[in-house]
C-alpha cells in the first residue's frame, strides 16, 4: 500500500473513475451508482482522510488534505488521467485536484459540491457527525434527504459500522467542527473555477438541506447543471441510477479547449 489511504477498486478498462464521498460517508456508499455504470470502466472508491478505512491517514479531515491524498494515491497506481466523481466534501476535493493538476482530469461530476457559497447546515452536520446509534444515524440521514426519499437500511448499516470503530466519531466530531466554523464554509473563487477547461457537471437537489441548491447559480457558462426535483443533499442513495446516467453523460463531453483538426473538420 502506499498509505493509509483506502480505495475499492473494480472493474478494467481504458478509463478509471473515481468516486469521492461526502462528510461522514464512505466508498460503499457509491455501491449502486458503480453497480448501474456500464462495464468497461476501472473504478476506484476512496475513503476520504478521516473516514472509514483511511480513518489513520496522516493529517485526515480537509477537503485540500483529500485532494491531495487522492492525487497523490493515483501517481503511485500510475493513472495519468480520471473522470472524477464527488459528492459535498467530496466535490469540493474534486475541484480543488481539477485546479491542482488539470492535465489528470478527464472530467467531474460535482454532486452538492462544497466551497461554492458560505452557508452551510452547521448544526444538522454536528449531530450527523456525533450519531453513534443507528436510529440517529437514519434521523440525520432523513434530515438530509428529499420529502420523499428514506435512506436505504443498508447505508445505515454501512455507516452504524464505520462509526463503531475506536476514533471514528472523534475525529467526525472534529472536522465537522472545522468545516462548519461559524456556520460558514470555506469558498472556491468563483475565477479560479473559469480556469477548468474539462466537461463539469453539477447536480443539485432544490430540496438540499445541508447545502443550498442556490449555490450554483453564476456558475462559469461552460459548467452544465442539473436540478433534481425534491431531492434533498444525499443524491448518491436518492437517485443512483439518475447519478450513473449523469456520470455517463459527462464523460463523454469534450472538454472546452478542444478544437478538430483541419481534417477532422472537413469530414
């Protein structure tokens, strides 16, 4: 292993995905939306800093602590390029490993990303961050998600045993203290978006209720968004297959810098 840095990886082919969690999550989390891809693609699910089977990695917890890691991970696997696929704290990684090194992303998927605007759910994400118990577990979950939406028994299963191991919900509690200071979130410069030139995808929930799905209003215009009708922050249980297609969709944009050649062009 090259650190204490998890990823499940799965699946062979020319192009590798790969899925970024949200605070207090996981990789299983990604389970159905890997499962509804189409085959032909390598796909690794990370365990962010701080959670899960990376809960040891050394200095665990920022979104920038993350992106590092992640890209990182991937020079030691020697993948030169990824279509990367990142839900809240992990959208926010994504882009902040887009800004990074730009020539190793083939494209993102930006699911409720943080850092596009201050306001932040602080208290929802400080009791998320503290539910041992299942049944506060599943309460934080249905806070987070759509009117019509219940969160699967298996993801509250997955998370209940993530969250027993010793030093879990510590360092929870402490980087959802970190990340909601005030209540507010950190900001990625609207300017230093204009600068990605590969296809980004952004999904948002109008019924978000840890991160406004006002946020993504004044995105570049090169950005494509996607609204999802009374889905509420946990897109990746909410919408799978919705999430798959959209994952699809993007990858196969070109990305803004691209111009055919002359004989390209003429066919």
């Amino acid at each position: 292993m090259f650190s204490s840095l998890y990823a499940a990886e799965r699946g062979a082919g020319s192009k590798t995905v790969v899925f970024l969690h949200g605070f207090g999550g996981c990789h299983d989390g990604w389970h159905e939306v890997i499962s509804t891809l189409a085959p032909g693609s390598r796909t690794l699910a990370y365990d962010l800093p701080g959670h899960g089977l990376s809960l040891d990695f050394s200095g665990g917890g920022p979104a920038k602590t993350a992106a590092r890691a992640v890209l990182a991970d991937l020079a030691a696997r020697r993948i030169r390029k990824v279509h990367v696929v990142g839900h809240s704290m992990g959208g926010a990684a994504a882009v902040l490993m887009a800004l990074a090194e730009p020539e190793r992303i083939a494209s993102l998927t930006l699911l409720a990303p943080g850092g596009f605007g201050t306001e932040i759910n602080g208290p929802l994400l400080r009791r998320y961050a503290a539910a041992a118990d299942e049944g506060e577990i599943r309460a934080c979950l249905e806070a987070m998600s759509g009117p019509q939406s219940l969160p699967p028994e298996r993801i509250t299963d997955v998370l209940g045993e993530m969250r027993a191991r010793p030093g879990q919900l510590q360092k929870l509690v402490e980087i959802a203290a970190a990340m909601t200071k005030g209540d507010r979130q950190g900001v990625i410069p609207r300017e230093r978006l204009e600068t990605l030139d590969m296809p980004v995808m952004v999904v948002w929930g109008t019924d978000d209720a840890v991160l406004p799905f006002t946020q993504a209003d004044d995105l570049p215009a090169h950005f494509h968004l996607h609204h999802v009708l009374q889905a509420g922050h946990m897109l990746v249980e909410e919408a799978p297959g919705l999430i798959a297609e959209i994952v699809r969709r993007n990858m196969k944009r070109r990305s803004r810098s691209f111009r055919p050649n002359s004989a390209a062009a003429a066919n």
